[in-house]
C-alpha cells in the first residue's frame, strides 16, 4: 500500500472542518461526499469517508491508516489507538442533563434512575466510578427527545453550543470528559505510510499554529 489512507466524518458536525484543513494543508480532494473514497491529487493520500462510530474499528484492524475523529468517539470505542495531534476544532464536551425542573443536587441523585444515551460506555465508567446503578437505554440520536417523550429521567450527550439541551428544557449537570477533533493513528501503519503521515502532521502543525 503506498497510500496513506485517512478517514474523515461522511456526514456530521466534524466533516466540513476536516476537509477545511486538509484543503489549508494543500491536499486537494476531487470531489464531495457521494463517493466513499477519493484521492488527493497532489499528495500520495486517499480519503475514506465513513461513520464516525465505525472509524475507531477500521484504526484498530488497519483498514485505515489514520483518521480526523472526534476525541470522544475514541474514548467511547476504547482501543489503543494513539492520538498524535490535537485540532482545535469541534470542540464539545460529553455531559448528563436533566429536565430543567428536576431537583439535581449531585451523582447520587442518579441512583436507580434510566439514562439515554448515544455514549453507554462512557457513561458506565462514570457511573462505576461514582458507584452509582442506573438503567442505560442506548439510542443512536436525538438523545435529547427521551425525558420529553418519558423514556428517561436524565440523558448523557454532546454538549456544543447548549442549544439543543435549551430546546428540550435540560439543563447539563455534570460534564463526563471534554473532546475536540484529533488526528489519530492505526496501530497497524506501514513504516512507509507513517512517514506520509509524518508530513502531513508537519503541515498541520504549520497552519494550527498559523490559526493561534
Ligand atoms: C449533536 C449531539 C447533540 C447536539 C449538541 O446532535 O448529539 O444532540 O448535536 O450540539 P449543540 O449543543 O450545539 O446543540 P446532532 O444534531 O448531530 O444529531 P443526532 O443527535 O441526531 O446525531
Ligand atoms: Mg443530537
């Protein structure tokens, strides 16, 4: 293989900044988003779109040689695949919010409550950690609906902007780790394509500092 193959987001709040800054680094990709792969024109690079909950997977089984991720969805899938630049951007962060009207006066309030959430082993190692047990239902979005709908007494999500906690009448309670967009690594690289990466992460580090 003598192409760095990256993946990026197909379709999500981190796409449009990841193709951003592959075009500020020079690499000119083709085309949108309806073809699954495409190649840079003037960099031995090829672009897999992909979901993002399935990328830690591809970055473990070498499918991939690198990926712009969602720190979040790294720590979500586990997995010892190493992160080797941080972004700046997409920040977010992964937080439980109750309705606005409920009595929150700490984690122990949660005990032997139903949480939905997108993020279930995140959340578990937070409640584990607090000791808590709770009742996890596993949704794939619009977590934020559940209270709303009776489905759920708090929710675990990613917090941005606030609005959609706002929208729904919640309010963020405790926040479980703070995430940005970073430039991950397969475990599986080619000395070859590492070297490739190696430039490319030079480049970025040239316009993130450039960005400051
Ligand atoms: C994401 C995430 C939160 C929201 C946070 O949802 O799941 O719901 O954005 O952003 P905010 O704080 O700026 O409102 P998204 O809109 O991507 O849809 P999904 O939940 O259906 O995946
Ligand atoms: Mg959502």
């Amino acid at each position: 293989m003598t192409k760095l193959r990256i993946a990026v987001q197909k379709s999500g709040r981190l796409h449009d900044d990841s193709m951003k800054i592959l075009n500020e680094i020079g690499i000119s990709i083709d085309n949108g988003k309806d073809q699954l792969k495409a190649s840079a024109k003037n960099f031995p690079l090829e672009v897999f779109y992909l979901r993002n909950g399935d990328i830690p997977q591809y970055l473990i089984d070498g499918v991939v040689d690198a990926a712009i991720i969602g720190e979040n969805v790294l720590i979500e899938k586990g997995g010892a695949i190493s992160i080797v630049e941080k972004l700046g951007f997409s920040s977010c962060k992964v937080s439980i919010a109750v309705p606005k009207s409920a009595k929150y006066s700490g984690v122990q309030d949660l005990e032997g409550k139903r949480i939905a959430t997108s993020y279930p082993n995140t959340v578990k190692q937070f409640l584990e950690k607090h000791n808590i047990n709770a009742h996890l239902h596993i949704i794939n979005g619009s977590v934020e609906i559940a209270p709303n709908i009776g489905l759920a007494d708090a929710i675990v999500d990613i917090v941005s902007s606030g609005s959609t906690l706002f929208k729904n009448g919640l309010k963020e309670v405790e926040v479980l780790l703070k995430s940005e967009a970073v430039l991950a690594v397969s475990p599986m690289i080619s000395a070859k394509n590492k070297a490739t990466l190696d430039k490319l992460q030079f480049r970025l580090q040239s316009v993130l500092l450039g960005r400051q």
